[in-house]
C-alpha cells in the first residue's frame, strides 16, 4: 500500500523521482514491477502493473453496448503508458500527460491505497479545497462503503 503525499521536482526531460517510501512498497509488494501511469479527471493516477492488470482483465468483461463505460474506458486505458523506474528511483511522465494534468516543475504523489495519483501542485490544492468546503457531503459519500 502507498501512503503519504510528497512533492517533488520534474526535471527537463519530464522526469520525477518517486518517494522512496513509495519504492519500497513497489518492491516488496509488488517485486518492482513498472507502474502503468494514466489520465484521470484532473490529474494523473500510477497502478503497478499487477494492479493495472486487475483493472484490465475486469475492463474487458464490460460491454461494448454500453457507450458511456465505453467512453471512459477509451479515455482512461488508450492514454495507458508503462513506466519503468530507472536507476535513480525516477519515471519519466510522456509529455502528453504531463499536459493533461497540467503538470510543470512541481508535482506532488499522493497515495490512494493500491495506486497514486500525480498532481500538479496548484490543482491539488484546489481539490483539496473543494473537499474542505463541504466535509459532510464528501464523507457521506464514504459512508456509502462503510468507510
């Protein structure tokens, strides 16, 4: 499991170390496994490859009938880029999504259970703000899940 937020540079050639805290989980639960990085709504989200593998064996089932499935599985696994971490623990994020998540120079890890999502620092905070406005609502949503 990944835990924790963490902010963290990205160099020139879109390059981004990952924590090494999110390293050693890749590792041992994961035997180091590359991550499979992804659009999301806003931001960008990192599975190991077992876990995208999940995801995809389950993505398949659905239905082409239904074209709203359809269309976020189109958005979601086409944008679908492995990457390996070099020897220096870091990744390199395609331009293209760097882009979507509008992501620069600073992007912050935050971790999601079994996968993490990559934010661009200003967005996040945004995010973050909205889930501040209205808790109740937010957690109530939770509750759903019995969590």
């Amino acid at each position: 499991m990944f835990r924790g937020r963490y902010e963290h540079t990205i160099d020139r050639k879109g390059r981004i170390a990952i924590p090494a805290k999110f390293r050693e989980a890749l590792e041992q639960e994961y035997g180091g496994q590359p991550l499979i990085v992804t659009n999301l709504e806003r931001c960008l989200v990192a599975l190991p490859l077992p876990e995208w593998v999940r995801f995809e064996e389950r993505a398949v089932e659905i239905p082409t009938t239904d074209p709203k499935a359809q269309i976020w599985l189109r958005f979601f696994m086409s944008a679908a880029v492995e990457c390996p971490l070099d020897r220096q623990g870091r990744i390199l994020i395609p331009n293209n999504l760097r882009e979507h998540a509008a992501i620069d120079r600073v992007a912050v890890l935050a971790s999601m259970g079994r996968r993490f999502e990559i934010w661009s620092k200003d967005r996040l905070r945004q995010e973050l703000g909205r889930a501040m406005a209205e808790p109740d609502e937010h957690m109530a949503a939770l509750a759903k899940y019995g969590i």
